[in-house]
C-alpha cells in the first residue's frame, strides 16, 4: 500500500512540474508531503526512491521554467494563414504586432484601432515561421498564441486558429504542445474533480 502510495505521489508530483496551467505545480504540493513523510517514516530504500523522484521532478520543472520549447513541438515548424489578417503594429516601450481578423481590407486602418501606429493585411496563404509560444491564464484557462517575424515587426499575438501546418485544417492548441505532457497536467485538476463530475450528471 504505500509503495503504491509513493508511485502515485510521484506521478502527480511529475504531472505537476508538466503542468503549463495558471496554477503550474501548486496542486501537486500535498503528494511532495506524502513522499517527504514516506522517507521519513521508512528510509532506506525510500530514502534512495525519494531523491532520485525529487530530483526527477526538480529537472522536469527547471525545464518548465527556463526551457518551456522542450513541451511545445511546435517551435520552429511553419504555418501558413488560413486567412486575410489585419496586422496592427502598437508602439510603447516595447513595439509589437497584433494579428486580427477581418473581413474586407476596409477594416484594417488605424481609425478604428485605438493606439495603432501602423497596419497592413497579411494576405491568406502567407508563410510564417514559429519562433515562440505566448500562454496566458485568463479566466484561470490555458490560451496559447503564435509569435513571429513580420515586415511590421514582432508578431505576439496570432491564434493557432488562424494558420495550419497544411493549409487546410486550422490549428489547435493541441497541435503547438506535445500531447504526453497535456494529458498528464490534466491530473492538477484533482482538486476540483467532484465538482467536474457532479457537472457531469
């Protein structure tokens, strides 16, 4: 029983330092405890089990901190647009590109975009090349978006469902991450499952 304790603390301690999330491994503190008690209550062979888990877990999440390319396969690879966008350049301190959708090149000018200092439309069929992966939280969600290099500049903002890899099916946040690690962070929704599973009925 506490081996399989200890496996399954270590499981959810990795899901958690995979976890790319608004909460990252916060969730995953309780199963650090309950292999912190094992090891002490037992050592010997839990003692080795529990440094090589830790450390494990250690090297998986500095990844996730300072080499996050090494979760998202999608880094490098190209994508064409699946549509005209309107590129709007928003200077500052630090000058960036946002990609918008539009339906008639009329839509694309600086009277109706607050701070803009320039725009043009990115015609449909453009090849762009992914250089980064923006994630943000909003909403405690997980939302990612392509950064690229445009003639305006550095593109920040353009959502995976604007492009493809082939031209035809639109991207999904599946396609920009590796599928292994996605499907083990969904275990740092253990905190609120009984309410995910009332919902459910």
């Amino acid at each position: 029983m506490q081996i399989f304790l200890f496996v399954i603390s270590f499981i959810f301690l990795l899901a958690g330092a995979v976890n790319l999330g608004a909460f990252g491994i916060f969730p995953a503190t309780p199963f650090l405890f309950i292999i912190l008690y094992l090891v002490y209550k037992k050592r010997g062979t839990y003692l080795i089990a529990g440094i090589v888990s830790l450390f494990i877990v250690a090297s998986v999440y500095s990844l996730r901190l300072y080499k996050i390319e090494f979760f998202l396969n999608s880094i490098g690879r190209e994508v064409i647009t699946l549509q005209d966008l309107c590129l709007t350049k928003y200077g500052g301190e630090e000058e960036f590109v946002l990609a918008m959708d539009m339906k008639n090149t009329k839509d694309c000018n600086s009277s109706n975009i607050g701070g803009a200092s320039k725009w043009e439309v990115l015609k449909s069929g453009t090849k762009l090349r992914i250089d980064d992966i923006n994630i943000s939280h909003a909403d405690m969600g997980e939302h990612y978006s392509i950064v690229s290099k445009v003639e305006l500049g550095k593109l920040t903002h353009l959502y995976p469902h604007y492009v493809s890899f082939d031209g035809k099916i639109p991207l999904a946040a599946d396609d920009l991450r590796y599928g292994i690690f996605y499907w083990l962070s969904l275990l740092m929704y253990w905190p609120v499952s009984p309410i995910m599973i009332l919902t459910m009925f």
